[in-house]
C-alpha cells in the first residue's frame, strides 16, 4: 500500500523543487507606509519612506549579478530599511527565492546583515520571501544640506544573484521590494515591490533518465532507472502498486498507465488512463490483479517530443493452493477464508498472541475495485450499478461472544502518493470490549448475500487496526482481500422451438456449473416430470419431447434438486397439431402425376403420402418434411388409364387421413391409316390417331410380295389427331 492522509489539501500552483511550509498570513500592521515603484525603459525603482531602491534594469540574465543602490534621499540620517525580494504563488513564470531549486538570491550585504526568509500566504497566494535589515541609520543625503556628511554615507549596493540552472524555462518573474526598518510583515513587502525578469538563453534539454525508480507494493522494492523493461513479483495479498521516479532534468514531466490483459486500466477513476507523476513523489495506486500488471511511466523531456518508457511488469501470485488470508496487527492474527460464497456466512477465527485490548475489525470495499467490489457500506461518491443499493455482505450479528454495536459509513483516502486523485472505501468495523489473553481467540462471522442481477465474483476486504482506532486510513494500509464467489443460479427460462408435441428450454445460468435441475407440468396443478442437464455454460438448453398438442406448461429451472431454492419460472403452450387440408392431382400424364398436399400447423413434421390403384391391396408409401403450407409429391411409373387412390396423413399408420383419387390418360393408339396425293413415284401418308401424348408414331411401308421394310416415325403432338408422312 502507498502512504495515505485522510484530508484533502488546499492546493497552490506547482513549481518543482517548493518547500512545504505551515502558512500564516502576514500583515503589515502598525506601520505607516509611504512607499512606491517607478520604472523607466532602462530601470526599476522603489521607494520607501525617503529611501530609494534602484536597479539599472528590469532585467537579470542567468548566471549575472543585478547591482541594485539604496539611497537616502532625507536631509538627515535615518534607519536602512528592509530588502527583500519575492516570489508568488500567481506567476506560473516565477523564478524562485525560496525553497529548493533557488533560482535568485541576495548577495552578501555589506556591511553584513543576517538573510532571513520563508513562504507565506497573503490571501490566496503564497509568497516566497527574503530579507535583510542592515542596523544603524544611513547618512544625509548631502545634496540636502550643507552639514558634512559622515559614515557611513547614504547610500549602499544590494546585489541580486541569478544561478545558472541549465533549464530552458524562457522569462521568470521575481519582484524586489521595500518595508519599514526593522518591520516583520511580508505585506508590506509585497504590496511595495517592483517586478524583474529574470531571462536565459538555454536550449530545451532531450535528457529522459530517471536518476531513481522504485516500486511499492506491499513493500519497498528497487528498480533500474536506466532498464526499459523490468518485473518483480508481489503475494496474492498485494492488490495494488505505486512508482516512485525522479527526473535527472528537473523539467522533464512524466505520465504514468497502466494495462492488463491488453486493455488499458482505469486510473483515476474517470476513465482516465494516464495520470501525471511527479518527479520524486509516489504516484497514484495502480490496482493490481492476478497475474501481471504493465505500469508503463513515461517520460517526456524539455523539448516536448523527447521521450523515454520505463515498463515495470508486476506479477500478482495468484491462491495457489491456500484456502485462508491472514492479516496481523499489534499482536493480533486475523485468519479468514480465502474464498467464500455468496449466500453464507463466513467464518473468520482472531487470535491474541499477546495480552493486549482486542483490536478493530473490519470489512471493506474499495472504488479501485470498480463494478468487482462488493458492496460493504454505502458508496454515494460511486454509487452502485444497481441505483436502488444493495449491501453484499456485513457484519454478523452472530459474532462470538455477541457484539451488536458496528460501525459503518465511507471515506475518501488519497491514492497512493497522489494529492488529487482518491478512493472511496465503504467499511463496517467493530471491536470488543476488555482484554484479550495470549492465546485466546474468538469468532469473526460475515454475512454474505446474494444479489442475483448482479453476475460475477466480487471482492472485498478484511483488516486489522490496533483497540479504539477511530480512523480508516490504518484499516485500508492493513487489509488483505477476500474472493466473494457467486453461486451457480438459473437467472431466466424461456421456451423456444416450440411445437405440437415437442419444444426446447433455454435457462440462462448465472456462473454455470454442476447440474441444473428442470421439471415441467400441464397447467398449474399436474404432476412434474423431471430432468437436468450439466450446465458448463449459459444458456442451457433441454429438449421437452411427447407433449400434448394445444396444452399449457408450466416449466420451473433450479441448482437446488429440491426447487427450494434459487428457482426461475416460465410457461409455454404447444401449437396445435399438424394437418392435412386437401389432396389434389394434376399434371397427370398415363405413366405420371404431381400430388399437392394442403397442410395447417406443418412445425417441420412428417407428411406421409400412399397411392395404389383403385381395387389393389399393397399400397405405395412416401414422405416428406412439412415445412410450409404446400408440399408436392411427385408420383412416376404409372400405369395408363388407370385410377388410383391417395391417402395424405401425419400419422405413419394413416389412423387419420385425408384421400383423393386421380386417372392417369389412355395409352396413345392408331385409329386409321390411309393414302392420299398418289402419283406414279409418290403419296401422302395420314394416320389418324387417339390419346397421342406428345409420343411418336411409326410408320413403314414396304412393296407388295419385298421383305424388307422401310420405316419413319413423327411425334405427334397431345393436341394433334393425325400425322402426315410423305
């Protein structure tokens, strides 16, 4: 866990490199002041009283010294007053006179002087501050009186030092400024001052090393700053991680995401995926699963397109073959089951090492955890997914001895080493009176509920804290987390595929495994038929065969072989059975015939269809599968000119059926043949015929008393009546 503090900061503008400081604000009470700034295009003054502060320019290069005189303008001697330059908080520009990185300073005063300095707050911004008083009074100004003037004259240097910090950070702002001898108020100071600009003409650096990185998960752990890609491997009980990383370049930023599985981790809480570090500073908490983490850190120079990656895999152990969690505090071990059940209660055993005052116990939930917690206490920051709200677990009533008294609620803590970004965490926490004597243990219990719209293991948290702890922040530094495994459940039951005498149930499992349980019935009130089915995955799927046609079911799906628990309903009613309408023949030819059967209800069934000749006792049999309205059959190696029978049914045994009957034509025949057209080498040929059917007739012909014959055919068409051969 990274360190945490339970109170929101107020924040001022960054600079890298300020101190910390308690604030208070300052006022210049009790002084008359007479002060003022004047500039020219080549110098800056300030006045205070009849001294005068005048610098040659606005300006000081990095690396130079600005040569700034102090002057008594008064006609007689009087006390220096104090020097002081500033920095403030409102100047993103500001170049620094306090604090770490200085980038001014006041030179040595001489005569010597003490240099004292601080930050502060005047109103909402935060001024950095230092000063010097040199003692005794100035001489006369001599231009103002005729009397000689003596030591130490009216008039002295105070010199401003620019460093050279090699950042390319364009212009800076500071601000010199006046007060009342021996005046304490860095009001005073800041409403009499005059700005400089403090310029350089470094080039922005492409450095990207890091001149430390380190990790904290669970504990301390040492990283290469120079090695691209590193690992390190954490216990099962480490749920999340920090980086610590500084910048060699003091204006090189850094960003920090995070991935597992391939998919980028949410960092903040707002979906954001990359998060700023500060160079030296803990980062945010990354939420560690089982398996590995990438914390990626990215650094970007001061050139904004330079850039460096660090890639830190953490890899959480997973249970292994542990079934328990323990987490200790002051003396006290806390030993829980490390996976429990929803809708149970679970069983923790806390034991004294030592005699000491039983410690604080509880149970949280943390927001790091996103739609994966499970619910403790109520979260109003980050609300639920299910808006009505709904505690997973508690507290028991049933602890041993009996404890009735929890307490319960949420907070925020920072994450990790960040000031901005936090978690909520919801607990109920409670702990016994008196005190516990080495060895002796009692009884933890938790209540688990069973939400079953909400799908997927859940965890949350066991902790420790010593006796009379009222905080949270020392709970959530000293938890160890619990699996909250949902219970295979039937979430819903539909039917489908549904038909005369049979349908299909689809029941959607929630956490599939072991044997589902199914049982049917006509109505409301009929026996149940039972079956089951192992559910590996969702939904699954029964297939309910020999119903009765036209019926309501009632159909009901359970984990639990005696339906008393976890039970999901529906119902179903069956279509009516299928139907034969009518039978009907047509493009009957002597040896052929289509039959078209009419059908209600088809459902995919068998149509059964036979055909004998009318007075014969073997009948012909055929089916086909029914799928919609009309189904043809088609009939061949017929016999001509006679009538047949049809039978169409459902049933096999034809115990129901709808008949028809149909003719097929005569055979085509020759009624006559006869010769027209004779001449001495030639005739005309016309035989007249009945039924022709498009068939062919043939015709030869041969000399009276010859032997051989000559033969041709034609077809004749079935709207003809005779053929003509020449």
């Amino acid at each position: 866990m990274g360190r945490r503090h339970v109170a929101r900061l107020r924040s001022a503008r960054p600079h890298v490199g300020w101190l910390g400081v308690a604030a208070v604000l300052a006022a210049g009470i009790g002084f008359l002041l007479l002060g003022g700034v004047a500039s020219s295009s080549s110098s800056i003054t300030v006045t205070q009283g009849d001294f005068t502060l005048t610098c040659p320019a606005g300006t000081v290069a990095e690396g130079a010294t600005l040569s700034c005189t102090l002057t008594n303008t008064s006609a007689e001697a009087k006390p220096w007053p104090v020097v002081a330059i500033l920095h403030l908080s409102t100047d993103d520009d500001r170049a620094l006179v306090r604090g770490a990185s200085i980038d001014v300073t006041l030179g040595t005063p001489s005569p010597a002087a003490t240099i004292d300095g601080g930050v502060t707050w005047i109103g909402d911004t935060l001024v950095g501050y230092s000063r010097f008083d040199w003692s005794g009074d100035a001489g006369a100004d001599p231009t103002q009186t005729t009397t000689t003037a003596g030591a130490p004259g009216n008039s002295r240097t105070v010199s401003i030092v620019a460093s050279q910090d090699s950042l390319d950070e364009d212009s800076e702002k500071f601000y010199v400024a006046l007060g009342p001898d021996g005046s304490k108020g860095v009001g005073i100071l800041y409403n009499n001052k005059a700005s400089v600009t403090l310029t350089d003409d470094d080039s922005a650096s492409a450095d990207v090393s890091l001149s430390s990185l380190s990790l904290f998960a669970g504990q301390s752990l040492a990283l290469s700053s120079t090695e691209a890609s590193q690992s390190k491997n954490v216990a099962y009980e480490v749920t999340e991680a920090t980086l610590t990383a500084a910048a060699t370049h003091g204006e090189a930023t850094m960003t920090l995401s995070a991935s597992f599985n391939s998919t980028d981790l949410d960092l903040d809480g707002r979906s954001g995926t990359s998060i700023a570090v500060l160079s030296g500073q803990e980062s945010a908490a990354v939420p560690l699963a089982v398996g590995t983490t990438t914390l990626t850190l990215t650094v970007t120079a001061e050139d904004g397109s330079t850039t460096g990656t660090h890639a830190v895999e953490v890899v959480r152990a997973g249970l292994g073959t542990a079934s328990t969690v323990t987490v200790s505090a002051g003396g006290f071990t806390l030993t829980c089951p490390a996976e429990v059940a929803k809708a149970t209660v679970a069983e923790c055993t806390l034991r004294a090492n030592r005699t000491a005052k039983w410690p604080v116990v509880a149970v949280i939930h943390s927001s790091a955890d996103g739609d994966s917690r499970a619910l403790v206490a109520e979260d109003p920051i980050i609300p639920d997914t299910d808006p009505s709200y709904s505690q997973d677990l508690a507290l028991s009533h049933q602890q041993q001895p009996a404890r009735t008294a929890f307490y319960h609620g949420y907070g925020e803590l920072f994450s990790g080493g960040s000031r901005s970004l936090y978690r909520t965490y919801g607990y109920e926490k409670f702990d016994w009176p008196g005190t516990a004597s080495s060895g002796s243990s009692r009884k933890v219990a938790i209540d688990l509920r069973d939400n079953v719209e909400n799908s997927g293991d859940e965890v949350f948290y066991v902790a420790l804290a010593p006796s009379d702890y009222t905080g949270l922040s020392k709970l959530v530094d000293n938890m160890v987390p619990i699996l909250l495994k949902e219970l295979p459940a039937a979430r819903s039951v539909a039917a489908q595929s549904i038909k005369s005498t049979s349908a299909e149930v689809a029941v959607q499992a929630r956490n599939p495994g072991g044997t589902l349980h199914l049982r049917y019935r006509t109505g409301t009130s009929g026996t149940w038929t039972d079956t089951s089915e192992t559910a590996t995955s969702s939904p699954v799927t029964f297939s309910l065969s020999g119903l009765t046609a036209e019926t309501q079911y009632q159909v009901q799906a359970s984990f639990d072989e005696d339906f008393s628990t976890g039970v999901k309903s529906g119902s179903f009613t069956t279509l009516q059975a299928p139907s034969v309408s009518s039978v009907s023949a047509g493009s009957v030819t002597k040896t052929s015939a289509t039959i078209t059967v009419a059908v209600a209800n088809p459902e995919g069934s068998t149509l059964y269809l036979r055909h004998q000749a009318d007075g014969a006792t073997t009948w012909t049999t055929t089916s086909k599968t029914a799928s919609s309205s009309q189904v043809t059959f088609s009939l061949s190696s017929l016999t001509a000119g006679t009538e047949y029978d049809l039978e169409a049914s459902f049933d096999s045994g034809f115990s129901t059926k709808t008949t028809a009957s149909f003719t097929t034509l005569q055979a085509p025949s020759v009624s006559s043949v006869s010769a027209g057209s004779i001449t001495q080498t030639a005739a005309t040929i016309t035989v007249t015929v009945a039924n022709p059917d498009g068939t062919s007739v043939n015709l030869r012909h041969r000399a009276d008393g010859a032997t051989n014959w000559t033969t041709t055919s034609k077809t004749v068409a079935a709207s003809a009546t005779s053929a003509q051969f020449s």
